[in-house]
C-alpha cells in the first residue's frame, strides 16, 4: 500500500484541538494507573494530576506493579492503534487522527524519562527485579522497542518538507506545554487547596472536573483535530 504523505496544516483551531487530545491521552494514562490500583486494592489511593499511589497496605500485595505498568501500556496500546490507523484503508482523516495520537501520547515523555533513569517502565522493573541497574535496563529498552516503530511510521508518514524539524516540533512542543498546564497551573491549583477534597474515583474534585472537560472537549473538537495533518 503506497505511503500518504502529510503536512502538518496550523491554525488555532487545530492546534488547540490537538493540545486537547494531549491532555486527554495524559489524563486517561492516569486514569489506567489508579483505576489498576483500586481493582488490586480494593481501595483508592492518593493522586493529583501527575503523580499518584495506591491505597494504604496495598505496597505489599503481589499484584500491585499491575497498577504501575497500566499507564504506559494503556500509552503504547493508543500509539500501536494507530499505526492500524495509518495502514487501514480510510479517509485522510483517519490517517490524520493515526498521527495526532500517535505524537498526542507524548511519547518522547517516555524515552526521555526512561533515558534519565525515572518513568513508570524503570521504576516497575526496578521493583520487578529489585535492581536499579537492572531495572533500567529492561525499562529503557522496553521504552525503545515499544516507542521507535509507531514514531517511525508516524514520521514516515509526513511530508519531506522540514520533515526533522517538524518531527522534533511535534515531540518536544506538546510535552512543554503539558508541563505548563498539568505541572505550572492545576497541581499549584490542588496545592492551595483549590476543590481538593475528594470526589470521584478516588480523586479530588478538582480532577474531577478536568475530567470532564477534557471528554467534553475531546468529544467536540475530534473532526478539528483531525484536520491537523492534510495530504501533501
């Protein structure tokens, strides 16, 4: 099957549709974590909008790295869906979509912390086979052999014009602005007790609330998004 090539196509509209699918993906990797730890546990543990844990007593239970690598599979499995995106038959909308999940699941996120000996792919073979180095190891390399092929496709899949730059864009811009977003303005949000008590899922209500905006705005900016990326 020959190759469709496209052009990343900016505006506002599109680029604030993308940035949405971003922040959604993030959140749903969360979501996959803790809701992971509450079937092992029994319980609802701590969270905010990047970090969380499992409930009280459950560090212990033989199960609970299931909650650790939910996240990063739940990531994988989106970028991997959408490489069937780019080689199904379809409109050009749908190859388009296949690229912005593809980049929307800040995947260089995961190289870049697994590089750096952190990441929920370090960590869970670190407490796996009680070594760091180890641990490292297995975490960088599954990393990479879960990482290179989808971005392969998806740059594969862009026009030859400033193809590298526009690559580089598309992996390092979304992680900074997420950074600015979950990082810079809603955990400060939490950490001056704004809508921090609990509600759903185990989370503050605050999380609640991004939750639902996300869904609702995911939902209503997904044609938008998917006009990102036009055929050259």
């Amino acid at each position: 099957m020959p190759i469709d090539r496209f052009r990343v196509r900016p505006s506002a509209g599109t680029l604030f549709a993308f940035f949405v699918v971003v922040l959604a993906l993030a959140e749903a990797h969360e979501c996959a974590h803790i809701l992971t730890a509450r079937i092992v546990c029994g319980g609802w543990g701590v969270r905010d909008f990047s970090v969380w844990s499992t409930a009280e007593g459950c560090s212990d239970h033989p199960f609970v790295l299931l909650a650790t690598f939910a996240g990063p599979l739940f990531t994988y499995a989106v970028m991997w869906a959408s490489i069937w995106m780019l080689r199904r038959e379809g409109p050009d909308s749908q190859r388009s979509i296949g690229i912005v999940l593809i980049f929307g699941a800040l995947p260089f996120a995961r190289v870049f912390t697994a590089i750096t000996g952190h990441g929920d792919e370090v960590s869970g073979f670190t407490e796996l086979t009680g070594n760091h180095w180890t641990g490292w190891m297995i975490g960088l390399a599954s990393v990479f052999l879960l990482s290179v092929y989808p971005l392969a496709c998806a740059y594969r899949n862009l026009a030859p014009e400033r193809r590298p730059l526009v690559f580089c864009a598309l992996l390092i811009m979304p992680i900074l602005l997420h950074g600015l977003v979950i990082h810079g303005a809603m955990n400060s949000l939490l950490r001056n007790k704004v809508w921090s008590a609990n509600g759903w899922l185990g989370s503050p209500w605050l999380v609640n609330v991004w939750q639902i905006l996300l869904l609702v705005s995911s939902l209503a900016l997904w044609r938008k998004a998917s006009e990102l990326f036009q055929p050259v």
